[in-house]
C-alpha cells in the first residue's frame, strides 16, 4: 500500500539518516490510456473524486529523478500534481458543480489551477511540472501518429 511504503521510506531514513521522500502524485497519465483521458476530459463527473488531478508521467520521472540527486535532508512526503486540472472548466466551477461548493470569498483558484499543490516539491526538489493536459495530449497524439511509421521503419532495418 501507498501508506506502507511511506512508513518504509521514513523508517530507512531513520535507520540510515539518508535523505528519504514519499512522492505522492495523483492520478498519472501515460500515453496508453489516452483514449481514456478523452473521455475523462469530457465527464469531470467521472473522476470527481480525484478532484481532477493528475501528473504525466514524464513529470513524475522528472520529480523522481530531481529526488534522487536533491540535497535535502530529512525525509520528506510532498505531493506532485500538474499545474491545472484536467478539464476545460475553471476550478471553481468544478467545486460548485460536484461538491455544492462556493465558499465564502469568491473563487479562491485561478481559472484552471490544480486544488492539489506541488508547491513543496518545487521548493524541496527544484521540480516543476512541464506538461499540462492540453499539452500532453496534444503530444501524446503526435507521437502515437508516428508509431506505426516508426514500427515499420525498425522492422524493415531487421
């Protein structure tokens, strides 16, 4: 479980005294799933739950790898999430429509922002997320058109 794996880190950390994170990302998108992510775009009621968030995967490798050689001491849990949220529709919105959501100050988001923040990870890690969903689909798509021409330009050099 995700729970036991962040006692585990923690618990080498105390062991050792080597520096340990838990990086926590929400739901990540690889490109076999892109027709998925289509879907999901056009229904944010289908993942409420998650409040919209999510991390390419590309991102995530980043962050992993900014862990590996980061300087920081101690052991760290720090959320990773992309900047926006993975729908056309503004952050408050979203609240307001699946949640009941208003709040007492107006909207607290900018148009777009993820409600999941990275912001300690970009401090800790010096990370921060390339993609956002437009992007990435945008270039999800163009490499999965390329595919079948790289496919059979590696099996005609066979």
């Amino acid at each position: 479980s995700k729970l036991l794996g962040e006692r585990l880190s923690a618990l080498y950390h105390d062991i050792t005294g080597a520096p340990a994170f838990a990086l926590r990302p929400p739901w990540v998108w690889i490109p076999e799933k892109y027709d998925r992510y289509i879907s999901l775009i056009e229904n944010p009621a289908e993942w409420a739950h998650g409040l919209w968030a999510y991390l390419a995967i590309e991102d995530l490798c980043a962050a992993v790898e900014r862990a590996m050689v980061c300087d920081a001491e101690g052991w760290h849990a720090v959320f990773l999430s992309a900047d926006d949220h993975g729908t056309p529709d503004s952050s408050f919105d979203l609240l307001k429509k699946h949640y009941g959501f208003a709040g007492p100050f107006g909207d607290p988001f900018g148009k777009a922002d993820s409600m999941i923040t990275s912001q300690a990870a970009k401090a800790l890690l010096g990370w921060k997320p390339r993609w956002n969903w437009r992007s990435w689909m945008e270039h999800t798509r163009q490499k999965q058109a390329l595919a079948p021409e790289a496919k059979a330009l590696s099996e005609r050099q066979l």
